[in-house]
C-alpha cells in the first residue's frame, strides 16, 4: 500500500485538526475492525443456532416417543415451520 500523497493529506485534513495516518496504519486498523466485525457476526451467528436448535427440541418433545412414527414426524415438522412464520 502507498501513503497518501501531500496534496491528499491536505485535503483530508483540512479543518478537521484531525490526526492524519499513513495508508498502512490505516489498512492495520482496517483489518483490525474487519476482524472484530467478523468474530460478532459468528459468535451471533453460533447463538441463534442454538437457540433455534433448544427451540426446535422443545417442538419435538412434545410428541411421545412411543408413537413417533411417520405421522407424528411430520407433524413435528409442520409444528416447526409454523413456530417459524412467527
């Protein structure tokens, strides 16, 4: 990555009184903040799955295991997709 050139940092800088950072320092935070997004979106993503899995365990326990046959199996999915168009 190349730094910003004069003419680039004057014109970022311009009544700010910011702090001007190289391209590499800021390809760095970048990466950093790229990184951290990425850990939440999977750590989320971990969490719904299994909330939607309790969730659909709870659904299927409510039929008896005796008489779980294919009827009941297929009620247990309908039971599942209509607890999802909620």
């Amino acid at each position: 990555m190349k730094e910003l050139t004069d003419f680039q940092k004057k014109f970022f800088a311009r009544g700010t009184g910011a702090t001007l950072f190289t391209q590499e320092e800021f390809d760095n935070a970048l990466a950093i903040a790229r990184a951290e997004i990425m850990q939440i979106a999977i750590n989320t993503t971990k969490t719904a799955i299994a909330i939607e899995r309790e969730e659909c365990a709870k659904v299927c326990e409510q039929f008896e295991p005796e008489s779980f046959y294919l009827g009941q199996l297929n009620n247990a999915a309908q039971a599942i997709r209509n607890r999802l168009k909620k």
